[in-house]
C-alpha cells in the first residue's frame, strides 16, 4: 500500500517511510492512495477475535511492509488487560475497549465504549502505546534513534511519555506550561522517573512552549543533527490504531453486518472522528458519524454551514473539557481531501485560503469557495456542540439516573449524542477520558470527587522530575545537545 499526500507533490511512501514523520514534504497530510475495503465475510469473521487479532487484521491492511508476524508481535504486546487495566467495577480488561448501554428509550440506544483505560487515562493512549511499540521496532530495524520533542498542555503529551518510556533507541523532550496544568496532570508526567523522559516546565504559557518547538522545527540542520522528530495528531500511524476501535466497536454492538450503528466522537483536532471516516470507507456499515465540540465549535460550525474558519488565539476559549480547545482542527484536511473528490489542486487552494483568509467556504451559496457541502450527508457527517452548562448537567443527571460518573470530554459527547439518536440504529458514544483527569469539573458538578482507579490515588506526592526553563529557545537547543549528546 501506498500513502499519498492530500497536496499532490510528495512522492508516494509506504507505511514505514512515513510512520516516523508527520506533514509530507508538500505541507500535505498523507492517506492511503485507495482505501483497503472488508468485506462482509470478514467482519463475520472479526466477529469472534480479541481486541489484539482484531488490531491485527486491521492494521495488515495499512501497513503492508512490516512482516505480518512481527505486526502480530507488537499488537499483542500492546493491547493487553495490563496496559488498559484502568476499568471501571463491572467492566472486564480483556475487553480493552469495554462497551455498556448506557440509555435504552423510545427505541432509541445509546452506548458507551470505554477508550480510556490505558496508562494515562484517556483515549491517547489506545494509539499511542502501539506507536511506542512501532517506533522502537522500525528505529532497532535501522539502526537509529529519535529524539521526540513536543509541547503539552496535558493530554498529548502524558500519553507519549507512557508510551516511550524505557524505549530502546528513543528520548522524550516534553515542553509543558510551568504550574499551568492541573496538579493531577503534572504529577502524571513529571513522576516518571525514565532516564528516557525529559520534562521541561516552561515559564510562560502553551502559545510560548508551542512557540519554541515551532522555532527548533524550522531549524532544519539543528533538527536533522539532534535527530527530531514528533508525535503529534497528525501522524498517520495514529489515526490507523483508532480505527480499530471502531471496527471493534461495531461488532461489539451488533449480532449481523445487516446493522448499522452511529458514533457521537468528542472532537477537537478531529484525529479520532477522522479515524471513524476511515473505517466508514472501507465498508463498515456506519450510518452516521457526529461531531461533538465545546464551546470552541469551528467542526460544527463548518458541518452546520459549509463555512470552516479557523479562530484566533484570542478567539480560542479555555473551557473545562480542555483537551478540545482547538483553533484549527489539524486533522480535517484528511477528510476535505475525500470531500473534495481528491482533487490535489483545489485543496491546495483551499487551505491557501486558509493561511490568507482564515478559512474557506463550501456551501455553494454566491461568492462561496465551493458546492461540494452538500456531499457532506454522504460521508455520514452531521455535529453538535455543548458548553459549560451542558456538560455540568450531562455529568449530573447521569449520575443521579445511573450513578455513573463521566468526565467533561465525554459528557459533551453525550449531550450531543442524545440529540442526534434516532430509533433502530445504536448511537454508540466514544469515552475519551476517565473522569478522575478532570477532577475539579466535577466536583463542580457533583461536590464530590470522581472515583480514582487503584494505583493513582496519591500520585501527587510522588517524587517529580522536571528542569524549569524560561522561554528560550537557545536554552532549550543548549539543554536538547547537552542530552543526546549529537
Ligand atoms: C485529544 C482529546 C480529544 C480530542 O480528540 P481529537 O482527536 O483531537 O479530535 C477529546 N477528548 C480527550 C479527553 C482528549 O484527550
């Protein structure tokens, strides 16, 4: 299988070539050329494998150059009841994505699938901990090491250090916010005692460690010679792992392919609803797929109008399910390429626009970018979005109905799903994190504190490790050298 850049002036690469890289050298996002179909007789099939032969069938598909039984290999090392051992009562680890009906009404269902049992606590990891794997067999394969360096305002960058740690071959330079994140998710991070994992608390804001990894990427020999690379959203290999769930979701929910199921996907960078694209485009039989933003809504804005316009900073909000707050959804640009017939040369148009005018315009009213909105129902897509006061009475009335405590990612994806569930087809929404990550919400929401899984109940009075730093790029550089020793 080859993978082609949404721009059009990269050369083709295969799985490998790009699985340690992020945008193509067109500033592209790389997709596959065609995407694999399944056929009915396999999913029936998949019906009876476990989540580890399931990864594997699945990924075979994309990464057509790693020996099959060395994929076999590496996806049962990585999704095992250890790993997403964070369950809640009731719930079975074998499973590894858990899936419970959470509401039966009026014919209408809606489920719930667990994705956030991992090490970190939140659906990263389902990703992540495969690319840990991946990225240590490709680099033991070449000879070669890589120095991931990144900035985190908590989420991303948790899931990658548990995902590296003690990897052989791989250093992890992680920019956080100094005393920015929440005690939790510092502790989280900065607790990792890994020769391996390198945190640097920058006194300034996101924007500022954002800033400087900005500023060392665009130092092209620095970067070559330090031997950088990253692990953000975008990275190919990551949306592949997600859509796994998806397919495992579906199965888990269905007794015959004759059925279709829709997902609600809380929503900000558009990595995980992309990945749920996917495998609608190999032949999974989903009916709809609905975005759920916060009140940082550029998705739903764009699916109820045609119009997509990226935000400001200013214009971005700090809300209480943060790990949404986007401005731009880095991701999308895989899903206007399909929307737009892969047409290379107008998508480079489109996000021309973008850079110049902040956005583009598809709903083919006068004066619009396009037409191509109206292909939109096609693809399944549709959305919704829930602030402040809806995520508080989501966590709320599913307490008091279900005593079930959500965290604020999900809830909004509840919120939305309700709206959207229509009788007959289950409306499965994915659960993004587990609750304790996001504490201080519901104890808003509930005055008292969500349940902690076994193991991370004092994990703030672990001993932390972590250099502080001012936002300095030079210094950043000096103490990058100063570690790899390149
Ligand atoms: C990253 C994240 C999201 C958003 O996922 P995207 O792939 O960026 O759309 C939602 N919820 C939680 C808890 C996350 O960590």
């Amino acid at each position: 299988m080859q993978y082609i850049s949404t721009r059009g002036a990269s050369a083709p690469q295969s799985f490998s070539e790009i699985l340690l890289g992020g945008l193509a050298p067109d500033g592209g996002l790389y997709l596959p050329a065609t995407y694999p179909q399944v056929s009915s007789a396999e999913l029936d099939a998949w019906r009876g494998l476990s989540y580890a032969s399931l990864a594997l069938a699945v990924l075979k598909k994309f990464a057509t150059d790693i020996p099959e039984a060395d994929l076999q290999c590496l996806v049962e090392k990585t999704y095992t009841a250890d790993v997403y051992c964070n369950v809640r009562a009731g719930e079975s680890a074998d499973q590894i994505t858990p899936l419970h009906v959470l509401e039966q009404s009026e014919g209408k269902t809606i489920l719930l699938q667990a994705l956030s049992n991992g090490p970190t606590l939140a659906f990263k990891d389902m990703a992540m901990q495969l690319i840990g794997n991946l990225f240590e067999y490709t680099l033991q394969k070449q000879d070669a090491e890589l120095n991931i360096f990144g900035a985190t305002s908590g989420d991303t960058g948790s899931a990658a250090e548990y995902a590296m740690r003690g990897k052989k071959g791989i250093r992890v330079f992680m920019l956080s916010p100094h005393k920015k994140m929440s005690a939790f998710q510092s502790a989280q991070m900065f607790s990792l005692q890994d020769p391996n994992i390198l945190n640097v608390a920058v006194e300034g804001v996101f924007d500022d460690c954002q800033d400087m990894v900005k500023a060392v990427s665009n130092d092209l020999t620095f970067k070559a010679q330090q031997k950088i690379g990253t692990v953000n959203s975008i990275n190919w290999a990551r949306v592949v792992a997600q859509v796994v769930y998806y397919f495992r979701g579906y199965l888990m929910a269905t007794t015959s392919n004759q059925l279709k199921v829709s997902f609600t996907v809380p929503s900000g960078n558009f990595g995980n609803i992309c990945a749920g694209h996917i495998a609608r485009m190999m032949g999974l039989p989903i009916d709809r797929l609905i975005a759920a933003t916060n009140e940082n809504d550029v998705l739903d804005e764009f699916f109820r109008t045609g119009a997509y316009r990226v935000r400001k900073s200013a214009e971005t909000y700090h809300t209480t399910s943060p790990s949404m707050d986007i401005s731009k959804a880095s991701n999308f640009e895989r899903f206007v390429f399909d929307l737009i017939g892969r047409d290379s040369e107008r998508l480079r148009h489109l996000f021309h626009l973008v850079e110049t005018q902040g956005g583009f315009d598809l709903s083919g009213r006068p004066g619009s970018d396009g037409d191509e909105f109206n292909k939109v129902g096609q693809f399944g897509f549709s959305s919704g979005k829930s602030v402040h006061t809806d995520r508080l009475a989501t966590i709320r009335d599913l307490h008091k109905r279900y005593g079930l405590t959500i965290d604020t990612h999900t809830a909004d994806g509840v919120k939305v799903a309700r709206e959207h569930a229509l009788a007959g087809v289950p409306m499965i929404v994915l659960e993004t994190a587990l609750p304790a990550k996001f504490n201080e919400t519901i104890r808003e929401a509930l005055g008292q504190d969500a349940e902690r899984p076994p193991g991370f109940e004092n994990i703030e009075a672990l001993p932390q490790r972590f250099e502080v730093m001012s936002a300095d790029v030079a210094q950043i550089k000096a103490y990058i050298a100063h570690h790899t020793g390149l």
